[in-house]
C-alpha cells in the first residue's frame, strides 16, 4: 500500500487516457463506443489521519518553508491574516491535503482488472506514472510510511471478546469508517484478530461491488448521452 499526497484539495493526474471508436448502426447512425476505460488517480481531502497529515505538511514545508501549501491564508499567532473580509481564526491549511491510497482509491472491476496479478501490475503503474510526473516532490508527494492508529479511541474495548467483529461492524458502519481503517490497524495487532478482518473485507468488497456499480451506470449513462448527441447531429444534417 502506499500513499501519495498533494498540497491542494482535489488534485488530479491522469495515469491512463480512455480509448474508443466510431461505430455505426444498419441504419448509418454513428456513436462512439468506448473501448477501454481510462483511469485519473484523484486526491481527496480529508481523508489523512492525524499522523499522516503531520508528515505530509513536513515534507511540504522542507519543498516551500515560506509557503508549503501555495497561495493560501496561513495562521499567524492563532489568526489567519490577509483574506477578504478580514481575519479568522479556527483554519488550518493542512486540512486541504489531499490523499490518494493505491490500496483503496483505485476501482480494479470498473477498469476490467479481476485477478491479482493484473491488479498488481497496474498498482506498479500507477505509482510509476506519479512519482515521473513532474509535480513529484513539489505539489505531491509520498509518503515514507502508513502508520496505523486505532481506528477510533475506545476500539479495543468495543472490539474485545465474544462478538467482538459484529460490534466492530456496527460502529464502523455507524461511524461511517472505511472498513480499510480497522483491516490495516488489526494486521498490525498482536495478536491479529481474523474474524474481524474477515468481516471487514467482506464489508469492504461490498462497498466497493456498490461503488463501482454506481459508476457503471453513470458510464453508460455518458456513453449513451454521447450517442444520442452524435445521432442528433448526424439527423440535423
């Protein structure tokens, strides 16, 4: 698993350009069938632990001291100066640091990856393609580690004994968590609990089977209203 971040809030690269071609129905009518999916890495922001984002505003302090997130307000002695409308407190840049997480951010069913090997392969670009990109090490960077913190204060004391992996599911689903959180932190508890991570994958797989449902339908939602556009065309002419 790694984990890029960027120093503004939805950030975008694209790693591969989605292909596609002309075809034409009995009647002559033209439409665009897309032949391959493509895939845009995007950053969201909110999504860093406390621990993540203090690493990330060091990286980018170290790149920019003077301004590590670009042109926005900065706090000065608890105040952030220099906005319209005059100063305010209670602001924090970091918070604008977007994440983008190989393990959890890409949709391999969506893109037509289904075994581990392809997954895998395309992870290995992913990851190639952001660290050439030319805004490595000045607008995104990587970060050294994941670390893993509860996945929220009182954890092990709801995740402990007999029933423990059912309680675990109703606050994370209560909590609105990604089952990620609890998977990562109980991979690296001694000793690991593999009913919980079980429960949790099988949640996670149906987050994702409902996610990429969702953008399924608004692919063909698109193709077709491409369709149409292009047969509307070709009438009026």
């Amino acid at each position: 698993m790694t984990v890029f971040c960027s120093k503004a809030s939805e950030y975008t690269h694209m790693i591969t350009e989605a292909e596609s071609q002309v075809v034409y129905s009995r009647n002559g009518a033209a439409s665009m069938l897309v032949t391959e999916r493509g895939f845009t890495a995007e950053f969201k922001p909110l999504k860093l632990s406390k621990s993540q984002r203090d690493e990330a505003v060091a990286l980018f302090s170290a790149i920019n001291p003077s301004a590590p997130f670009g042109a926005v307000p900065y706090p000065h002695e608890g105040i952030v100066e220099g906005v319209e409308g005059g100063a305010y407190d209670a602001y924090d840049p970091a918070f604008q640091v977007g994440r983008f997480d190989t393990d959890t951010d890409i949709p391999f069913r969506s893109l037509g990856l289904s075994d581990a090997e392809s997954q895998q392969a395309f992870v290995e670009l992913v990851e190639d393609r952001l660290r050439s990109s030319p805004d490595y090490g000045r607008d995104m960077v990587e970060l050294a580690a994941v670390h893993v913190e509860l996945p929220w204060p009182k954890y092990e004391e709801a995740s402990a004994g007999p029933g423990g992996a059912k309680k675990v599911r109703e606050m994370v689903e209560q909590l609105g968590l990604s089952p990620r959180v609890v998977i990562d932190y109980e991979r690296q508890r001694d000793p690991t609990r593999p009913s919980i991570v079980k429960d949790m994958e099988a949640l996670e797989a149906l987050q994702v089977e409902v996610r990429e449902a969702e953008l399924a339908r608004t692919a063909e939602a698109q193709q077709a209203e491409q369709s149409s556009r292009v047969h509307t065309g070709l009438v009026g002419t």
